[in-house]
C-alpha cells in the first residue's frame, strides 16, 4: 500500500498500531483471543480518516489517533459478529473467535471490542458532530446486516444489492471520509465530496470482495472461498450470471438448495466463469472508482488529492 507513505510524514502509524493493540491488553483472555485478529486488518478505515484529516494542510492529525483506532474496532467488532452470523471459520487468515470459543463468547467479545472504541471517543472529547456521526454508522452497518440475514438464500435486485453493500460497507468508508473532513474543519462542501468520495470507493470495494469470495486466493484473503454463497449471502456475480448464463437454472437450483456444498460452490464458480458477469462486476466496481475520483474536492492538498487517488487504485486492484 505505497499510499502510507505520505501519511507517514505527517503522522507515526505506530502510534495508530500502539492504540488498537492497547485495546485489548486490560484482560489476558481477551488479549489472547484478539491480538491474532487485530493484527490482521489492512487498516483501510482508520488510514482513510487520518489522511482525510490531512486535507487540510494546515491541520495536523496528532490527537486523532485515538479515533483512527475507534474505527478500526468498530470494523473489527462488526466483523467477530459477521463471523458468527455467517458461521465462519476463517477470518483475516486465523481461526474465528466463534470458531474457536463458539458464538455466545464470540457475541461478547464483539461487544467488548465496541464498547472500546466508544471509550476511546469518549475519553477524547471529538465533540457531538463525531458522535453523532459514529452512533448513525453503526445503525447503518447493523441495518445493512439486519437487511442481508432477512434475505438469505434470495435473489436480490441490484437495487436491493445497492442498498444493502451501501449500508455495509460504503457508508463506512464515507463516515471515515466524513470524519476526516469534520475534525480538519473543511468547508461543508468539502466535507461532502469527501463523503461522497469514500461512499463510491467503499461500493468498490465492496464489489471487489464480492468477487474474491469466488475468485480470490485463500492464502491471501485470509477466508474461505465461497463463503458468501454457502452462507446464502447472494451478492453481483450470482445476480449477474443469472441473468445472462445459459445454466441460470443450475445456479437456481444450487440456491434453492440451501446446503451449499464445496462442490456447488466449484459448479457456480465454473457457472460464473462462463458468462461476463466477473468482467461485468469489475466495470461497476471501475466506475465507482472513476467517480470517487471525480468526487474529490480541488482545493484540498494535492499531496493528500493524490493519495486519495492512489487508495481508490489499490481498492481496485486488491487480491486480498
Ligand atoms: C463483512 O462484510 C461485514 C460487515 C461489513 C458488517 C457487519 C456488521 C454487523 C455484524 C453489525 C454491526 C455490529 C457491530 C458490533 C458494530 P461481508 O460479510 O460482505 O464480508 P466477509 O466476506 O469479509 O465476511
Ligand atoms: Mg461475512
């Protein structure tokens, strides 16, 4: 992630790494049982806030580290709860706490985690706006996975699609963008085409992990292949292959089964291969890219205006 080093002339990531590691050191059980995980994220959401934070170059990010850290629990927390609603096995490429210690301690754990983030905002006095902010991001990510478990195993719309990878994943990245711009004291303006910036670049990113979960490597997404689909998560392959693939009744009845085996996943894989829809995926996911691009403000540094740039491009290119 050549991005970082930009960053990292304004700022110390150590600290960043220092504050979410300290997270969890109060208790050696849940020390134990986190360190693994923690370790393991790209730090997507925490180096977006900071380098949004960076727009305004006469501002410098040095108390905001605790609520860099808070965003990465928050996405940690959300993801130990994802892991025991998908019954996951592997994530970030250790065994899953529900996994390991089954759901009711997974669910606890996923709170404490939580509970920290929100103490590490509350301990730095972001003032209301952030709170509020933070509070409506996890009403989101809670609808978005409220509105996914309702519908497993059904054939959403795009639209239905949308709505659900948008409350997921798009308005997280938007929110880090958001905050970014809040605490920098941008302009309004500013701060809503940074907003609107990170709420295409996370519909991106979500689509492109939609089509690892087929496509990916294990060994690099730290997951298993065909998690989505045998957990009855129906995400823009599938909907794309059902309606151009001549074998769209064999992918209906893979679905319909709701016992998916390795094997189903191997046939839908082959199913998907044989139509455009991993093309088709890659040009929604490309054209949010180009728009994400095209949101960013013009008066904002062009040091950061670049990096920005270069964070959509990794979120496109990413095998893992
Ligand atoms: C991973 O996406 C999961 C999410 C983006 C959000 C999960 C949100 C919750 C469980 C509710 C919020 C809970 C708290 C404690 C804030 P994915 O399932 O598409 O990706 P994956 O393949 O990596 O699992
Ligand atoms: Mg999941």
């Amino acid at each position: 992630m050549n991005f970082i080093s930009a960053l990292e002339t304004k700022i110390n990531l150590q600290e960043l790494e220092n504050c979410i590691g300290q997270a969890v050191v109060e208790d050696k059980f849940i020390q134990e049982i986190c360190t693994p995980l923690i370790g393991g994220g790209k730090r997507l959401r925490p180096l977006l806030f900071l380098t949004c934070s960076c727009a305004n170059k006469n501002f410098s990010p040095t108390k905001e580290i605790p609520l860099a850290a808070a965003l990465e629990l928050i996405h940690t927390a959300s993801l130990v709860h994802d892991d025991i609603l998908d019954n996951a096995k592997k994530r970030r490429g250790v065994e899953t706490i529900n996994s390991m210690h089954g759901s009711q301690i997974a669910v606890l754990v996923g709170d404490y985690l939580f509970a920290k983030a929100f103490q590490l905002v509350a301990e730095n006095d972001y003032g209301s706006e952030v709170s509020a902010v933070l509070s409506k991001l996890v009403k989101n990510l809670c609808l978005g996975e409220i509105i996914q478990d309702r519908s497993f195993f059904v054939v959403p719309t795009l639209e239905e699609y949308y709505t659900r990878i948008n409350l997921k994943t798009a308005f997280f990245l938007s929110t880090c963008c958001r905050l970014g711009g809040i605490i920098a004291k941008l302009e309004r303006t500013e701060i809503e085409n940074l907003a609107d910036y990170g709420g295409n670049l996370g519909l991106a990113f979500q689509i492109i992990d939609d089509l690892l979960d087929f496509f990916g490597e294990e060994k690099l997404t730290g997951k298993a292949v065909g998690g989505d689909l045998k957990s009855g998560v129906i995400t823009l392959p599938i909907i794309r292959a059902l309606e151009v693939s001549p074998r769209a009744d064999a992918l209906t009845k893979i679905i319909a089964q709701e016992k998916i085996s390795c094997a189903d996943v191997a046939l839908a894989i082959e199913i998907i291969r044989e139509t455009d829809a991993v093309e088709y995926c890659r040009t929604c996911a490309e054209n949010h890219i180009a728009a994400a691009k095209n949101n960013l403000p013009a008066a904002i540094d062009a040091t950061i205006n670049l990096t920005l740039k270069q964070v959509a491009d990794f979120v496109i290119s990413r095998n893992r």
